[in-house]
C-alpha cells in the first residue's frame, strides 16, 4: 500500500530559510549562501520522507517566496514595470514581484484560500508574452535523484493559476483570463517534456479551484486543459491534487474524466461529502489519493477511525490503487514535535507536527497492506482517549455563558453616526486623522529583552523598565511626527495572537511550532485545547502607562475573536463558533477595563475575518453571521464616546463589505493599496458606509518609501467615493517588520500629505 505527501512546510525546523532569506535582503550574504541553506533544507526533507517509507515524496514545493509566484516565473509572466529582457528570472526580478524595490512597488498579495498563508496575485493580460523563464522544478527534480530520492515533481495546474491570477493595470476588468489558456499551455508542455526527459514517472498538478463554485465555462477549461496536454503527458502518470473542501458534484464529474490522468486527490479531511461521491462513482483503473491525515491542523490522526475509511474506500478502488495521502500540504502546520521538550507531555501526545503526521501517513499504509504496527496504534488510541477524557479540556462555567449568549444580537444602543459626533466631542480630532494600525519596528534589542525575560535572565523589573524606555521612544516619535492618535507600539508582544493566547485559559504553546505566513514571515499559532476564560487583565497595565505619557489619545490594542480563532490551532472536538463565542466573552472583559481605566480608542484587530470564510457560499451567511456577531459581543457594553476601531489586512474584502458594515465598528483601517485600491470600487458602485474609514494608502510589507504626493494622489482617490468626515489616513498594516529608516520617512510623507489635504479642504469650502 502507497503512502503520498501533498507538500512539505519551507522553512525549516529552525527557520533556517527565514534568517538566510532576510540576511540575503540586507545584504549580508550572497546568493550562494541563501541557496546553500535551500539546499540543504530540500535535502533534509526528502531524505526526510524516504527514510520514512513514503512512496511519493513531492518536488518543487519548495520556495524562496511562494508557490504561484514560482509559476509566474517559470511562465515568464514578469509585469513590464520590473525591466525583465527575458532569460532565466533571477533572485532581482523574482524579489521585486514579490517585495517591490526602492522605485518600485510589489504586486498584490492576498491569502490562498481561506488559510493564512498569502500568495503573490498574478498580473496578465493579453499583451503578456509567456515563455519558459524558470527551470525550478526540473532542477529540484535532478537535485533529488542525485541523492537517490525519486520524487513526484509538483506545478500549479494551469487553470487554477489562471483562475487564481486577475487582470493588470490597464487590462479591462472584464477580461477573460481563461482565454489564456491556449497561451500558458505550451510552457507546461515544455516543463512537462524536460521533466520527462529528466526521468520523472509521476508528475502533480494542483488545481485547489476545483473546490469552489466554479461554472460550466470554467469546469470545461479543465477540460480543454488536460485533452491538450494529453499527448505531452503520455508515458507519465499523472495527479490531479484538489484540497482544502468538498469539490462539487459537478466539479468531481469534470475531474475523474479529465484525460491522461492517472489519479486524483482529495482532501478528506474537509470533505466529508466528497467522500460520498467516491463510494458511490469512482473511475475504474485510476489510483485514488486519500487525504485523510489533516495538513491544517496539528492534533494527532485518530488511526483506527482512519483506517475503516480506507478499509471502506479499498473496497472501492482497489487495493492497488488506493494511496493514503495528507489532506494538502503540510505547510500549513508546524514542523516537528521533537522540537518541543518544554511542551506539556499530556497535551504533546495529542498533536502530530508534519514530522509525525508523515509517520501517521506511513503507519496507515503499512496496516491496510497487512503489516498494522500495534504500538503506533494502541499509543494513539490511548492519547485520543485521554483528550476525550481530561478535565483540562472542559470549564462548566465558561461553557454556560458561551451558551447564553444566543438569543441576542448584542448591538450597542446607538447608531455609528450618533456616537462618532459624541466621539469628536471627546476626541477634538481634525479632518482626516491620522493613526498607524498598531505595531512599531522589532528591534534586535528588543527582541533580546523579550527573549531574556522569557528565559529569566532578566528580572521583571528591568523587563518592564526596559518595555516602558520603549513605549516612550514610540510615543514621543508620534508625537513630533504630528500624529493624530497614537498606538504603544507593542513592544511587549512577539505576535499578535500568541501574546493575547499565553495569558487565556485553554490556550497551549509551542517553542518552534513556527509556520509561514509569507515570504520570511513566520507566524507560531497558539493551540486551543479546550475551553477559553481571561483570568485577568491583558493590556491594561501597558495601555495606561502609554496613555500617561501624552495628551493625545491612545489606541488600546487587542486581538479580536475571530483573528484569534482562525490564527491559531483550534480543537476540532466542538464546532468553531462555539471556541469564538468563547473567545470573544474574554476579549469583552478585557474591552471594558480598558475603558474602566480612561483608554477612549479601543482597536479590536480582526485582520482574519474575511481569511475565514467558507470557500463554498452555500456557507457563508452561517459564517458570517457568528463572526460578525462574534466582533459585536467584544464591545457591546462600552459608552457612546469610546471609539471602537478594528483593523482587516490583505484578502478581498468587496464581497463581504455588508457584514462589515454590520460589524458596527465606530472606524475601521483596512488594506488597500497593494491591491489596487480594488476595496475603493464597492463605493463607486453605491455602497455606503457611515462610519470611520482608513484604506491604507501605503503598503507595509514592502521596503520602499512612498512619496508625500503619492500618498495624497491615493487619498484624493478616497475621497472621491468618500465623505472626508469619515476618513482616516494611515498605512495598510502594523509596521512591526519594518525598519525605523522606511518607517519614519513613510510616515512623515504621510502626516505631510494629511496636512496638505487638509488645507485643500479648508480653501474649497
């Protein structure tokens, strides 16, 4: 019996790559020391998974940014604006895509799928001229078989990255992507070919779009796709990888008939329906990759569970045809539970990181073939037991009041427009304030005082004396920047979720459970193991002692509900909006002790609301519904005068805009200028907003400066849908992996463009 990995996180035990990649950008190695450690990591891996047993180990899953830009470079789909002359696309071109440069911004980045990993959009067009440009998966290919590991060579299926991509600058939105097709298809017939030639036997094409709900035009592209790649595939065997839900009954028709494939994957971990449609037609002759170990999670497999469903599905394919597969790439969990000594032996024997989880894969393969190892087994039926059991996982208390909050909509009394005039009243802000959304650049030394107080180095004192030097740095620097309202900077907190996790009842943590988010960022989700209660104050003691340093008011900054859910490893033993509810009870304390203590600004982040959605809309309105009334719960006894922000990031927010608005936020900042300003067309279009508004007019996540007059021309464009008593100017995101030498020029162009604006305003009335 086979065993198969979808893909294998990037970044290292260690977060090797993270460190070699930034040390690279600085300037403080060369490219043949970023490609050494790659090197290197590729091969621990594959070795890795040979040494476990897997018989298909994936190649080219690997990245130095992400998967799709990968694909734009092996397509030679570079956007005029970087230079490129044509050739093999280099690390300059490559990094400019995906960070922009000191004259140039990046292209837009969002979240794939509903996970909080982001990819780099592609921009075409019909003047795109495609041509193969990068031999990446041709030489991981030859890479690992010179180590003796034969590995199934992994590209982005053509329609995915075409329904994945979205029209350039200029291109007519209307534009049908699609009608590339014809265009890309010979790129991938020369990859195919190489790959070949090179001696692959199996080659994996991921199309995760055959999830959503696609049309018929768009079902037939795949079609069309694979009829013609069919003759260049002939002599291989072919995987068609879908993951991350249930494909459609449809979609799953189009699929087990597309030609020259060999066999299909399914994520059967989120798609429970999807395993109704193979027991009841699945395509005789073709293997059948099961995805029943979750990529996405890190609680450990339930195997004899797993076991009776390929027992079941054996029945269906074939013994030899049947494959035991990860649900989607493992780049989605942490790395590997050896890395955790620290970490709480009863909750430890619950999670599998993707070091156990290709264990689990193998173990599963090896007893459907006859061989079940007893101890693997009868040690995982003992740990499912225990978390069943264990009184850790369960607070009567918490459970009660999570459950009475049905029944209400918790709505504050008034209306946004009726408490933002008692707001000014209080606040005395000018037109078109301006704040930052919450983070200010981590230091080298302030991450050193963080990690010394963790590990007692340090007494308290000097750790609270040394956070309190910071908050005053930031403060002060806000204040001669001529900055509105004001934000601490955070700089006791390493990530914004962790920090609200490790003071929460119910909450785990890792010490290198790290998983990549984009690019070098690395995030370390918290692991909800069971049921959630504040038991003291968070914030408070920082947002006050920042509230005392200055006369202008201080955003009291927090993590809201659903961010924390949907960023965090959660318990899969109770549906996801009871956790939320939970969540959100505890944030609500934390809400109103801000308040108690004089904070008026109170920013509640819910940067992953949207990431959240359900891919399928037959399930959006239940989502959306809890979520929202999720953000609600957190602020609904605070006073009209305490202004409630909240703060979304980086995912397309136009088809949610609604329940936003529905969220009752008194002001909201959100990402805009990476993505074209597209959120800007849901007010051309008539939708009105009436409360606070902050598109964010530069992009963080980018090392280049803004200018003042780019700036003010993006926030003419604002107010052009916008009423200039509703909106604010600041930046798309926390400016925490940014250094001081981008930051204070970025933000003294945009104060300077604030002000300019201001006064245009004054002289036109």
């Amino acid at each position: 019996m086979a065993s198969h990995i979808v893909g294998y996180p990037r970044m290292g035990p260690k977060r090797e790559l993270k460190f070699a990649l930034e040390s690279f950008w600085d300037k403080k190695t060369t490219a043949e020391d970023l490609e050494k450690v790659a090197t290197d990591l590729r091969s621990s891996i594959w070795k890795q998974m040979a040494g476990a047993g897997i018989k298909y180990i994936p190649s080219n899953t690997f990245s130095y940014y992400d998967h799709m830009l990968d694909t734009t470079a092996m397509l030679g789909a570079v956007p005029s604006r970087y230079n490129w002359t044509g050739g093999e696309i280099g690390f300059d071109t490559y990094f400019s895509m995906a960070r922009g440069n000191a004259t140039l911004p990046a292209m837009e980045m969002t979240k794939w799928f509903d996970t909080n990993y982001h990819f780099i959009v592609p921009e075409l067009g019909p003047e795109v001229k495609f041509s193969y440009a990068s031999h990446k998966a041709v030489k991981e290919y030859k890479e690992a078989k010179a180590l003796g590991v034969e590995t199934v060579p992994v590209l982005v299926g053509p329609v995915s990255y075409l329904l994945l991509s979205k029209p350039a600058k200029g291109v007519d939105k209307s534009f049908s992507l699609l009608s590339l097709l014809g265009s890309i298809l010979p790129v991938y017939k020369e990859v195919v070919a190489e790959l070949k030639a090179s001696g692959a036997s199996w080659i994996q094409f991921d199309e995760p779009t055959l999830v959503l709900d696609l049309e018929a035009h768009q079902l037939e592209a795949f079609t069309q796709a694979y009829a013609e790649l069919e003759v260049t595939l002939s002599g291989l065997n072919v995987l068609v990888e879908t993951y991350f839900a249930d494909v459609p009954a449809a979609a799953y028709k189009t699929l087990t008939a597309l030609k020259g494939v060999t066999g299909f994957g399914f994520d059967l971990v989120r798609g429970e329906k999807t395993l109704e449609l193979i027991k009841s037609d699945f395509p005789s002759g073709k293997y059948l990759f099961a995805g029943l170990v979750d990529g996405r999670n890190i609680w450990a497999n339930d195997l004899a569970g797993s076991l009776s469903t390929l027992q079941a599905l054996e029945a269906v394919a074939g013994k030899d045809n049947l494959v035991v597969s990860t649900s989607c790439s493992l780049l989605h969990t942490a790395v590997d539970l050896v890395n955790e000594p620290k970490l709480d032996k009863e909750i430890k024997s619950w999670l599998a990181f993707a070091a156990q989880k290709i264990v689990e894969v193998n173990a599963l393969a090896t007893a459907l073939a006859g061989k079940k190892d007893e101890e693997i087994f009868s040690t995982n039926a003992a740990a499912q037991a225990t978390r069943k059991s264990s009184p850790r996982v369960t607070n009567e208390a918490v459970q009660k009041a999570a459950a009475a909050l049905r029944g209400s909509d918790h709505r504050r009394a008034t209306t946004v427009s009726a408490r933002l005039d008692a707001q000014q009243k209080k606040l005395n802000l000018p037109a078109l304030p301006t704040t930052t959304i919450g983070s200010f650049p981590q230091t080298v030394e302030l991450r050193r005082v963080r990690r010394e107080y963790k590990a007692k180095k340090i007494s308290e004192a000097d750790y609270v004396n040394a956070i309190k030097e910071e908050i005053s740095k930031v403060v002060k620097i806000q204040e001669e920047l001529d900055i509105d309202v004001l934000v601490h900077g955070e700089p006791e907190r390493n990530d914004m979720v962790e920090y609200f996790g490790e003071q929460l009842s119910g909450f785990a943590f890792s010490a290198n459970g790290w998983v990549q988010s984009y690019g070098s960022r690395c995030v370390k989700p918290p692991i909800i193991y069971g049921d959630v209660s504040r038991p003291k104050a968070m914030t408070v003691f920082w947002s006050s002692m920042a509230q005392s340093m200055t006369s202008r008011p201080m955003k009291g900054m927090l993590t809201g509900p659903v961010t924390i859910l949907n960023w965090s490893f959660v318990r899969n033993d109770q549906p996801r909006f009871e956790t939320c509810y939970q969540i959100a009870l505890a944030i609500k304390d934390e809400v109103e002790d801000l308040e108690k203590a004089g904070i008026t600004v109170i920013q509640i982040d819910e940067a992953a609301l949207r990431e959240g959605l359900p891919l399928r809309k037959s399930e959006h309105a239940f989502y959306l519904d809890w979520s929202v009334h999720s953000f609600r719960i957190t602020n609904v006894g605070v006073q009209d005068t305490t202004q409630i922000h909240t703060h979304m990031c980086y995912s397309n927010f136009n088809d949610i805009i609604q329940s936003i608005i529905d969220m009752d936020a008194d002001v909201i900042t959100i990402e805009n200028s990476r993505s074209d300003e597209k959120l800007l067309s849901v007010f051309r279009e008539g939708v009105v907003y009436g409360a606070g508004i902050g598109p964010g007019v530069y992009d963080i996540h980018s090392p280049r400066i803004p200018s003042t007059e780019e700036i003010a021309e993006r926030a003419k464009k604002m107010l052009a849908v916008l009423e200039s008593n509703i909106l604010w100017i600041n930046p798309d995101c926390g400016l925490k992996t940014r250094k001081y030498a981008e930051v204070m020029p970025a933000l003294t162009n945009m104060v300077k463009a604030a002000k300019i604006l201001r006064e245009e305003l004054a002289s036109a009335k």
